[in-house]
C-alpha cells in the first residue's frame, strides 16, 4: 500500500481474549484505476492536444529570424535547434501529434528526424497556463507568446498556419487546471484484515492457544505500530497538500499580476524595435499599441495606470533642441516673463538667495601607493544572490565616501529647494512643485560615471555637513544594522528635509541591483508638504565591459497642497541612444487635472512646458516650449572615483572640524581616510579590523540598542530628536563611545 494513503482508525477487537472473534484493522485501498474508456479518451485528448511543426523565431539582433522545431505537448511549447547539414540528432515530436504547415523547412525537419538515432533536448520552453498569446497587429504571420519573464517571437509561413497556432496554443491552455483540487485523488474503499488464517494455521502445527494468542498480540501490535506510522505520514501529507494550494493561489495571483501589468507596459509601447523611445505622458486613449515583434527583449513590469506615446528621439531631447530651449531660458532672463503666467526661476521674480562664500578644497589627496586591484570575479561568483550589504569586497572597490555622506550629496542642487520656498511665497504652488520635482531627480546627477561603492557605516555611525554657502545644516546616522537603515535631517533657511533609507543590494552575476525602500519629506515654513520614494538603480558589466549605471521606475511625489508630480525614469536598453531619459507631469489634487509636463535627462537637466499634455495636437514636439528648469554644473572634470567637486568636499577634514566633531563621524573613519590618502594596505587593514568589530553591531542591535540622535516612529520610518547642535556647540559628547577602535596613527589632514 502507498504510505501516503489515507487510512481509517484502526479497530481492536477483544481478539486477544476471545479467538472467535478475530481481531480486525480497516485499511485504506489504492486508488480504483480509471475504466479502459476513460483512459482511452485521455489518451485521445493527449494525443489531440500534440502538435508539432517548424516556425521562425527571433533569436536577436546580430542572428535575426531562426527556423526552430516547435512540439506541444501538455500544455508546454518547448523548441529545438535544427541542423542545417548532415543528420546527428533531431528534434523529438509524439507519435500522433498534429503537424501544421508545410514547405521546405517541415520536410528538412522531417528528414532529420528519419535519419536521427536519437532525441535532440529542448533548448527551450514556455508553460503556457502562465503565458499569453498574441497576433501581431502589423504582420498577419507573426505572433508573440509572453510567459510574464519573457516574449517569443514567432513567425509563420503563412497566415493560415499563424491561425492554426493561435488556435492550437489557446486550446492548450485552456485545457489545463492551474489548482489543485479534492478531486484529483481518488476516494479510498475499506479493506478487512483478519488473523484468522493464521490462527488456523497455528492449530493445524499443534500449538497451544496461550502461543497462538501470544503471535496474535504480536502480530496485532506490529500491525498497530504500522497503523500510527502510516497516520503520521496522513497528517504530514495532508499538511504538505495544504501548503500547496496555499503556495498555488499565491502562484497563480502574482502570474496574473506579472502578466495583466506587463502587458499594460506593453499597451503603452514599451520597445517599437526603431530609435523613437522617448515617452510623453498622455491621459485619453490616444497612446497606440506598439508591436513589440522587432523588439528584442520584454520590458520590466509596468505597474503606472496612465498610458503614453512615443516622441521621436531624432528630433526631441536633441542638442539642437536643448540650445533653443536654453536660449528661451536666456530670453526670458533679458526680456523678463513675455507674458507668460509662470516664468523660470532665474527671472528676477524670484531673486536667488545670498550665502557667504566658504573656501573648500577642489581635490584628493595625491595617493601615496600604487593601487593593487584586484579580480573582481572571484569575489562574485561566490555572492551571487546574496545581499549586497553584507558582501565583504576589498578596499578597492569602495571610493572614499560613506553612505551617510552620499545622503548629503543628493542635496547638491539645493538651490532648487530655495527657489521653491520662493515661489510659494509669492502664491505659485505649480512652480513650487515644478522645483521640488527637478530637486527629486538632481539627487541623481552625480551618479553618473561613479564605478565604486560607498562604505557601509557602522552601527552609529553619524555624519554633519555644516554648509553655510549653501544654508544647510546637514546630519545623519546609522539607527539599524539589519536591516541597514540610514536616516536623516536637513535645514534649510524656510524648509526641512529628512527621511531614512534601507538599500537591498543583491549581486546577480553581471550587474548589481538597488532597490531603496524608505520615504523622503520636504516641508516647508508655510506648512506644505512633498514627500517620494527613490526609484531603482541597477549597476552593469560589473565582470566584462564597460561599467554603467542607470536609474529606472516611477516616482510620485505626493504634496500636501494643490499639486502633486509623477516621475518616470526610463530603463535603459542596449540600443537606446538616448538614455538617462525622465519625463512626468504635474497633476491638480483637486480635479486631477494635468497641467504641467516635466521632461528631461537625469545626468543632465530638466525642463517644463505648461499645460495640459493630452491637449497638445498629434506630432506635438514639446521641446519647442520647453523651458529650463534645472541643468547639471557642466564645469566638471575628470576625477579620481569621478567625485564632483561638491562630493569631494563632502570627506574633508580640517584641524579646526577635527576639533568639534564627535568620534562617531565618518570623517574619522580611519579605513575611509587611508582610501582617501591613497594608502591602500592599511585602508584594506583597518577595513577588516573594523567589519569585525561590526560583526558585534547585531548583537547590540538586539540587545535593545538605540540610535542617539534618531527615534522610531509608529509608521517604522526615523526622526531626528534633536540635540545635536547644541552638544557640537558646547563640545559635550559624554556617552558617545569611539565605535572606530583603537586606530592606527592618524592619516593627517588633507
């Protein structure tokens, strides 16, 4: 019997004391075969549901279309490479299955299957009850199949054949339950078991009843201990079938998910297979489905509501068109508003804020060693999947910056916050809102070209960034360990920003994956409010090429007032020329209303045009009212680790700050300043030293260590107390312990 089986309780009867009645256990049966009909017409349905035939499938750009030999079969398409020469193996197709089409390429097939002595394996499959099948809109013998992680292209000689696979595939899926059900196991019948025969059997050998009674109880006791073994095995079987519908309706509900949202990315005109990938948001039903039959890969999941259209990228975000709308910029700083109802920033409106010139140093240090890198691909393969946080990588792959530090250096632009604070001053919610948004994507800027990673500070680890040629008062620490969350707090003259951050990192081979998880609030002296979340960054040809970065999502910055903003980042792909592309809107609260479009590059600027975008007529290129909102400081130079010459400020360290600083600053961190130095031996040696000392942190963590200047809130998010200031100001950092150890000599001042 199949242990798994369900078994009835087991009845002892008094055949230990009475031998005329035997004693008895009820026992689950197998399972009843199915009738010789029933099976029959299964095998009929398999046989019906086969079919076989050749189709040309989309490998890539560089190979194109490739004939491919197709097999359906329960409910999987699978394919296999053909041999254009000689026999060798062939693809595997069932006995009985439907072929569909004809032709040159079906009979090549079939004669390698004739001459092949053995099967080909599939070199691919596609599980269609989690697939969707589609025609093409533009070709009448393509269709696509997306299984929600990837899209097959596929073409027909004919359409007729195209009709037959529609068909064919449609009848596959539908064929196949996706849940499991009671009914897929038989019910179980009731068997008796009785000693009798051997009781016979044991008298006809001339035993007396006391040993015949005694092999009864043996025999009985066995049988019972069989008993609680195979009711365990029930229990634990029905426990497991439990957790498989469980994890079968999860299954089920991300897949539609997956594929419904996918598909809507796909309805927007993800990839058209041509250069024209730039995005205007649109709100009607004016956005066309594009074909993704020329494409060569599937969009990630699009999970925006709004549907989009293509701007030609020949024509818009060119340089010619960025210099027109400069020169507009310019206009306006000469000629004044021209009558417009909003006007840029720079226009003497909103008059620019006035800080005190601050001397700070524009370079590194000179290195004092000759770097000594390492191969980065040992270090991978044995983390691939693991999370990035608590990877240990050498000192050469980190730039001498902490992410404390790197929160700071989001605020570079900050004039922009400044400019917004003006604005709504003066009544103009919209260009408040405008600035906030080009002051979300500047954070972003200085990314570009930065091939390291930051250090991962210590538990309590604090950074202050005191820039009064800018008006900010900058500070953050390290409140959790694991997870890694950093929070911080920021005042501006008129404004507060702050937030916290957990950054999950994992490495998968060739790139490395960002995903932040946490809010960030502006607020303003007038009461409103913008808060947003950061979108992905994915780090590529981290092993062979050349390494780049890029930043892909949507971000909705939610204010408090009467607007609100909608970001897009767009993903880069390989043959996009023009990349790093962002483009949005600013929507009414009240009547949801779109009134502003937001377009721009992320490493470079950003821009607005007024209005509602969906009013715009067909063939509208909306850089021809584009005004400049924000441009990147274009006096950069080539670097060391590629820093701007703001973050290059951000790690300085004077006698004068030396002095007033509490020795949880990263500033002190002695493996970041050997970096920094260029000393690389002794930054790997204290790196080590202190991510053992870091290993304790958890410890701390969980034996109800607090964050001194951070408390959590109700919503898990952190905020600042207070009291730093003033204990920098007084010099009183009595209870703030030295978390860098006993260090190595001091590096010196740079």
């Amino acid at each position: 019997m199949n242990p798994l089986c369900c078994i009835a309780p087991v009845s002892l009867d008094s055949a230990v004391e009475h031998h005329h009645q035997p004693p008895r256990i009820l026992a689950a049966a197998a399972p009843t075969s199915p009738p010789p009909a029933a099976a029959a017409q299964a095998t009929l349905d398999a046989a019906q549901a086969a079919v076989a035939g050749v189709l040309h499938k989309w490998v890539n750009y560089g190979k194109g279309w490739r004939l491919r030999w197709f097999v359906l079969e329960g409910g999987v398409l699978s394919y296999y490479k053909l041999r254009v020469r000689g026999g060798g193996e062939s693809a595997s197709s069932p006995a009985a299955a439907r072929v569909i089409g004809e032709g040159g390429a079906l009979r090549r097939a079939r004669e390698e299957a004739a001459a092949a002595g053995k099967q080909w394996k599939p070199f691919g499959e596609i599980h269609l009850k989690v697939s969707t099948i589609r025609a093409s809109k533009s070709d009448d013998k393509r269709l696509y199949i997306f299984s929600g992680t990837k899209t097959l292209h596929l073409r027909c000689e004919t359409e007729d054949d195209r009709n037959a696979w529609i068909e064919a595939l449609q009848a596959a899926k539908d064929r196949f339950p996706r849940t499991l059900t009671s009914n897929d196991f038989s019910p179980m019948s009731d068997v008796l078991l009785s000693t009798e025969k051997l009781r016979v059997r044991l008298l006809q050998e001339g035993l007396n009843e006391t040993v015949v009674k005694e092999c009864e109880s043996i025999m009985m006791n066995e049988l019972l201990e069989g008993h609680n073994q195979m009711k365990s095995q029930q229990q634990q079987y029905s426990i497991l079938i439990d957790r498989l519908r469980q994890l079968e309706t999860e299954k089920v509900e991300l897949e539609r998910t997956v594929v419904h949202e996918t598909k809507e990315r796909e309805a927007h005109g993800y990839a058209n297979g041509r250069y024209s990938d730039f995005y205007s948001v649109l709100s009607g039903g004016s956005a066309s489905e594009s074909d993704p039959d020329t494409a060569s890969q599937v969009a990630d999941v699009e999970t925006d509501e709004d549907e989009v259209m293509y701007f030609d990228t020949r024509d818009f975000l060119s340089a010619e068109s960025l210099r027109s709308a400069s020169c507009r910029r310019r206009e306006l700083l000469t000629n004044g508003c021209n009558g417009l109802e909003h006007i840029d920033p720079a226009v003497n409106v909103v008059k620019p804020t006035q800080y005190p010139f601050v001397k700070r140093r524009d370079k590194l240090p000179e290195p004092k060693e000759k770097e000594n890198p390492i191969g980065l691909w040992s270090i991978i393969k044995e983390n691939i999947g693991k999370d990035l946080s608590g990877v240990c990588l050498p000192v050469y792959f980190n730039e001498p910056l902490s992410s404390l530090q790197k929160c700071f250096e989001d605020l570079e632009y900050s004039y922009l916050v400044d400019h917004a604070l003006q604005w709504g001053k003066q009544g103009d919610s919209l260009m408040r809102t405008l600035h906030v948004a080009a002051f979300a994507v500047s954070g972003y800027a200085s990314t570009e070209g930065r091939q390291c990673k930051p250090f991962n500070p210590l538990l309590g680890e604090t950074y202050e960034a005191d820039y009064p040629d800018k008006g900010l008062r900058f500070f953050s620490e390290k409140v959790s360990h694991h997870p890694m969350v950093v929070a911080c707090h920021c005042e501006g003259r008129g404004w507060k920003f702050w937030g916290d951050s957990n950054l999950k990192g994992k490495f998968w081979g060739r790139s490395i994956q960002l995903d932040p998880i946490g809010v960030l609030t502006l607020q303003f002296d007038d009461g409103e409010t913008f808060q947003w979340s950061k979108v992905t960054t994915s780090i590529y040809n981290i092993i062979i090429g050349k390494i780049y970065c890029d930043h892909y999502g949507a971000m909705r910055i939610k204010g408090s007032g009467d607007y609100s903003c909608k970001l897009k980042f767009k993903e880069q792909s390989i043959i996009d020329r023009n990349p790093h592309q962002v483009h949005g809107f600013v929507q009414d609260n009240r009547t949801g209303q779109k009134v502003a479009m937001l377009i721009g590059k992320w490493d470079e600027a950003m821009y607005y045009v007024l209005g509602d975008p969906s009013a715009k007529p067909k063939g509208y290129d909306p850089m021809s009212e584009a005004v400049l909102l924000w441009e990147r400081d274009k006096s950069l130079n080539q670097t060391r680790y590629n820093l701007s010459p703001f973050a290059i400020s951000l790690n300085e360290l004077t006698p004068h700050l030396a002095k007033k600083l509490p020795p949880t600053d990263s500033r002190l961190r002695p493996d970041q300043r050997h970096l920094e130095n260029g000393e690389y031996e002794m930054a790997n040696a204290e790196k080590l030293r202190l991510e053992q000392l870091q290993r304790q942190a958890r410890r701390l963590q969980e034996k109800g260590w607090q964050p001194r200047w951070f408390t959590k809130d109700d919503d898990d998010s952190y905020r600042y107390v207070g009291g730093y200031w003033e204990a920098r100001e007084k010099g009183n950092w009595d209870g703030i312990p030295d978390i860098f150890g006993q260090r190595s000599p001091s590096p010196g001042w740079s």
